[in-house]
C-alpha cells in the first residue's frame, strides 16, 4: 500500500512490464556453430555443456523489469541424462531391428516410464530456472504423472480421440497449477471449453485447408494420369506434371498443417497464462495466429533455403515475438515480494533423481 | 578491486544495489553505507558462471546469495587474476570471433564428412562382424516371412530348370565361401511376383530370392550367375546389417547436428538423413558388383554376360537426370563403365 501525501490509503496502482527479448541472431549464430563442432569432435558428450550454454543464452536474454532469467542446470547432471536417454534408444533401435518381436515389449516399458520421465524433467526444467536469485518449482507429484499420462491417456482412443481436448487442458491444469515461484504457488482457472473450442475450429482448418484442397489435387492427379498413362514415360513433360503436382500437394500439406498448428499453439498458449496469477503477479499473453504462421513458414524456407544455416536466426526470431506478446502486471511491489523457500529445494544435493532428465517435453 | 552490481539475497526477490570487492583471493559483498552483505570469505568457494556472449555477469555464493553485473572487463579481470573458468574463457574466445566461427565450422564440416565417410562405415562394419549368426538369422526371419507369404507366389518355373540353377548356386557358394566352414546357411528360393518384378535378394541368414521374371528375363546361364554371385557379395560383407548400423549412425549423426532446430521441421533430418543413406547403400551396390568382375576374371568368363542382365534388369527403370543422387542403386551405365574399369585392370595387372 502507498500512502499519498494526504496521508489516505491509495489502491495500489498496477504496474506493467514488457517481456523483453535482447538475443541477436549474430551473437547465437557464432555461440551454435562452436556448440555443433564441440559436440561433434567430443562425439556427443560437450552436448550437455552446449544445451545448458544455449539456455542460459537465452534465458540471459529474457529480463522482466530489468532482471534477467537464468538456468542454473549442472551439464554433468544433463550428460547422465543424455547417456541413459542414448542408451534407450540405441537398445530400442537395435531390438527393432534384430529381434522385432521384443519392440513392442519395448515400447510398453516406455510407456511405463514415460510418466516418471516427465516429471522429473518438469521438476528439473523448472528447478534450475531462475530469476531475481529465485527458483521456479514444480509441486506436482509423481502419482499425478502417472494418473495422467497412463491412466488417463487411455481413454484417447476408447473415445475415438473425443476426450484428447479435454486431456490437453489437464495436463495444462497439471503444470500451471503446480508451478510456483518461491514459496508462491501458481492459480489456474482454464476452462476445458476454450480447449473444445480451439480444437474445434483447428480441425475444421484442417479439414478445409488440408483435407479437402489435397483430396482435389489427388482427384485431379487421378483425371489427367489417366490421360497421361498411355503417353511414354519417356516424355519430360510428364515428368513435370508429376513435380508439379507434388509440389502443389506438399506446398499444401504445409500450409494445412502449420495453421492449425499454430492456432492451437496461440490460443492455448494465451488463454493458460490469461487465466494464472502468480501471487499479485499476473503475466498476459497476446499472441496472434497470422503472425505465428508468417514467422513459421518464412523460418521454415529461410532455413531450407541456407541448408541450416539460419537455424539460430529462425530460433532467435520466433523467440523474441513470443516472448514479445508477454507482459507482466504486478500489483502493489508484487515482484519484489516474493520469497523463497528455505525449508526444501534449496538445492538439488540429495535429490539426483530430479537432476537426471531434462527432455523437451512439449508441456 | 571494486565491481558494482546487483545483489540479491536468496530468501526475497529484492535487488540491491552493491560493489563486489576483491583482495587477494578474498572478496565480500557491501550494501549501503559500506554495511557487509556477504562476509570475507575465499573466491573458491563463490561460483563464477562462465561468461556467454555479452549477457550479465553472475556470481554465486554458498550462502545462496547472488550478484549480477554488466562490467564484463572488471569481471575479466577477475578471472584471470583468480585462474578460474580458464577452459570457459576459451570457448567464449571461439564464440566471439568471427574467424575462429569460421575456423570452427570448416572444422564441423571435415569432421561430419570424414565421419560420414569413414567413421561410421568402419564402425558398422567392425559391428556387423562380430554379430553372431543367430541375430542375423533372426533379423532374416521377419523379411523372409513377409517375402514368402506376402509377396511371392509360388514358383511357375519347370523344376529342371530351377534344379540346374541351384546346382550353379551350390557351385558358386563352394567355391566363393571355400572349404572353410560358411556360419551361412545358404540357399537359394524362386518365386513369382508380379509387384517385384525382375529382382533377387539376399537375406542376412543366407538366403537368397530369385524372381521367375528374372530368371525368365536372364539369356545365358553366366548372366544368373553374375547376379547370384552379386546376391552373395551381399550376403558374405554383411551388407543389409552394416546398412542398418549406418542408418543408426547416420540418424545419430543428424540428430546431433540438428537435434536443436528440429522441431522447425521434419525435413531438415530427414533428407539429409535419406541422402546419406542411399549414398551407403550405392557404396554396397559397388562393392558386390566388384565381387562379380573378381569371380568372372578368375575363372576367364565375360563380363559381358553380367552387364546384359544389368541392362535388361534397368532398361524399365529409366534413369531420371540427376535422380542417383538419391537412388539406392549407382545408375546402370555407371556401374557397367566400372565393370569394364575393373575387368581391364585385372585381367591386365
């Protein structure tokens, strides 16, 4: 509370800050290509020390009122990680090929990992970001991870893929209404409906841009191949018919499936952090579809077109508008409130569980 | 030495405004009014994050405590003078040049190809050596059962006429994989397939699978057993487990290299990843044909005979310009000209 010169008690006034991204394309251009050959000459294993290199840049990058984030992971942590991770996966790759008959019992022991995977990596994701000295923390449990993500994912397809909105928002509900800073808890008040709906009118986008356009090339390829069929292979023209036509059907396929996609990924994206307030903190999120899909498709030719090059300038880019579409609300010195936890978390000594995984998890 | 910042203490989110002091090896922490925030204590036991980029400095102390600046000299300063992050300042002395980026990425690129070329294929073969027989018998199991029961019908062709060519099969097998006791169980199968065309196979176990086309398509005798001698190239080198090692290897590869930005797009692995493994695979295609020119110049036959049925088998293909970049196979007239290459130089030593 403020107290103005007449001494009366003014409501506090809210504050905003702007996310505000300061990465340049440049400067994680040069940081990415000595990750790449480090990784490569040390045959994988730097790949610990270029992830946590390659965060902490862009959480550096990321300050709110000032103050920058920061993660805070050990590589050595995220290299056993990666060796257990690469060790699945070798074992995987080499049980499909040579005894297929165990893949699946495989993949059923994933599947039962899975849910321990997950949480421990939300646990250590969140633990090791930062800001203003303070960690994020995730409070939900292990036996809501496997509710979750065993459990309950089962009845996608018993109902035909009907429930999968409503499996969605759970497990938004699961991370926002677990994740806290300091001792602050998140509070989430998402509704499922808004999840029904940005579905809906994702696979209608779908439907329309995908589906119908790429069954009306096929049906076209389908008329004139009859002509064509009796015409010699021989002929070049042929040839190009059939380029152009599959030119046209993935030029398709791209569009149709990147606008769904990033429809879903703006309207979900805002409406869970439009519904959470951290404390007297509130974060506003107002990302548009149309910019999304620009950004996407021009990433996605620029990064064709320099053979990869422009990996980091894609990155870069579509990292500072995301981030640029967020601000913070603070109401009454709410960010400098905040308190951490002492009792538990302090650090990760005794908890090297936690430390172990860090996957991109797509929460 | 002084170094201003931002001090924060671990128990609040409150920044304050400090100066860092340093004296030999020693340091602390002054708040307003010279009032201590961190006490004395030793530079060793305070954790100075390694410097990346131009982002802010950090320092973190046991007690949980940090401090931030922007004074990336005072900082410098302060690492060398302490010895710490020695490695650190390397890597960030890479980052910041353009030319040792440069440096760095030719480096990357010679060391992907050599990898490409020489590591992984030598690390697959090393592998696929060592396999006992049983796995590879198992591997042939599920495509010999899909080859058998899905693809192939029973065989038209006058069992004569199979009969003398299994005879030159056990012959060629005899004489290739000599008296020494073969870990393959060779055989030889017929069958006809219309959606397979004119073709053979060879399975990892020993197997090997003749279309009736081909057999039909074949002239002379020589010619079946130019491709049977091919098909057992395939099989004595190991060929379709080293392609599986190499595609392990190859996915590995890629995945290291663009694992990051992968999820812009599914193509950025995967044509990098489908073009290095039909390059693998021509590599194979090379190497049997090769074992053909040194059987036929041994026992003084033509390599014409092979050449004909190579011609005859890819007449139908109808090389697209510029498609054996991606083909499984060299392209017909390429792989004849090395025939012929070959044939000369060792008939000829």
């Amino acid at each position: 509370m403020e107290t103005d010169l007449n001494g009366a008690v003014s409501a506090p006034t809210p504050q905003t800050y702007d996310v505000v991204f300061t990465g340049s394309a440049r400067e994680y251009f040069k940081i990415w290509i000595v990750n790449l050959f480090l990784t490569l000459v040390t045959f994988g294993i730097y790949g610990a020390w270029a992830k946590v290199r390659t965060r902490r840049y862009f959480y550096a990058c990321t300050s709110v009122a000032g103050h920058p984030f920061d993660y805070l992971a050990n590589p050595v942590n995220i290299l056993k990680g990666h060796l257990i991770v690469g060790a699945l996966f070798i074992i995987y790759m080499v049980t499909e090929q040579f005894k297929p008959e165990w893949a699946f019992a495989l993949m059923i022991v994933f599947y039962l990992i899975f849910p321990f995977l997950a949480y421990n990596s939300l646990k250590f994701y969140t633990h090791n970001s930062a800001y203003r000295n303070i960690r994020f923390r995730f409070n939900g449990t292990l036996k809501q991870s496997y509710i979750l993500f065993l459990l309950k994912s089962l009845l996608i397809p018993l109902t035909l893929g009907l429930y999968f909105p409503f499996w969605v928002f759970l497990r938004k509900k699961w991370f926002f209404e677990n994740a806290g800073f300091g001792t602050t808890t998140n509070r989430f008040t998402g509704r499922a409906k808004q999840f029904y709906k940005a579905y809906f009118f994702a696979s209608l986008q779908f439907l329309l841009l995908a589906v119908i356009p790429l069954g009306m090339i096929m049906g076209i390829f389908a008329a004139t191949n009859l002509e064509f069929s009796r015409a010699s292979l021989e002929q070049p023209e042929f040839l190009k018919v059939i380029f152009i036509f599959m030119a046209i059907g993935y030029a398709t396929m791209v569009l149709g499936s990147v606008i769904p996609q990033q429809y879903l990924f703006s309207q979900i994206t805002n409406h869970c952090w439009n519904t959470s307030n951290l404390g007297r903190v509130r974060v506003n999120s107002r990302l548009k579809t149309g910019r999304l899909v620009l950004i996407r498709l021009t990433n996605f030719l620029a990064i064709i077109f320099s053979l990869g090059l422009m990996i980091p300038w894609a990155k870069v880019r579509r990292t500072r508008y995301v981030l640029g579409c967020l601000t913070v609300e603070e109401v009454g010195g709410g960010l400098d409130e905040f308190t951490a936890e002492m009792a538990r978390d302090v650090s990760a000594v005794g908890d090297t569980a936690v430390d172990f995984f860090d996957f991109d998890i797509g929460l | 030495m002084d170094i201003k910042g931002t001090f924060f203490d671990g128990k609040t989110a409150r920044a304050v405004d400090v100066v860092f002091r340093a004296e030999g090896g020693r340091v602390m922490v002054a708040g307003e009014d010279n009032i201590p925030l961190v006490h004395w204590c030793n530079l060793d036991t305070c954790t100075i994050a390694p410097r990346l980029g131009n982002t802010r400095r950090v320092i973190r102390f046991s007690g949980g405590q940090r401090f931030e600046t922007d004074d990336q000299a005072g900082m410098a300063d302060l690492e060398a003078g302490a010895g710490v992050n020695r490695s650190f300042f390397l890597i960030h002395l890479l980052e910041s040049h353009w030319k040792s980026v440069l440096v760095c990425f030719v480096g990357l690129l010679v060391f992907a190809v050599g990898f490409v070329r020489y590591g992984i294929p030598a690390i697959s073969t090393h592998i696929a050596y060592r396999l006992p027989q049983g796995i590879l018998d198992q591997a042939s199991q599920e495509a010999e059962e899909v080859l058998t029961k899905r693809l192939l019908k029973p065989s038209t062709l006058a069992p004569e006429r199979a009969e003398e060519i299994r005879a030159r099969f056990r012959e060629l097998v005899r004489e290739i994989t000599g008296d020494m006791e073969s870990p393959y169980a060779f055989s030889l199968a017929f069958g006809e397939a219309k959606a397979l065309g004119a073709n053979a196979f060879a399975l990892p176990s020993g197997t090997i699978v003749m279309t009736d086309q081909l057999v039909g398509m074949s002239e002379d005798i020589r010619e079946i057993q130019g491709v049977l001698v091919h098909e057992i190239a395939h099989v004595t080198h190991r060929h379709a487990v080293r392609n599986i090692l190499q595609s392990t290897g190859v996915f590995v590869l890629v995945s290291l290299l663009v694992g990051d930005g992968a999820s812009v797009t599914g193509l950025a692995v995967s044509i990098p990843t489908l073009l290095l493994e039909s390059g693998y695979s021509r590599r194979f295609e090379t190497e049997a044909d090769r074992r053909v020119v040194d059987y036929f110049v041994k026992k003084g036959w033509d390599i014409a005979a092979y050449e004909n049925i190579l011609r005859r088998l890819t007449a139908k293909e109808r090389d697209i310009p510029g498609s054996s970049f991606i083909s499984t196979h060299p392209g017909t007239e390429d792989r004849i000209e090395n025939l012929r290459k070959w044939a000369a130089r060792q008939s000829a030593p």
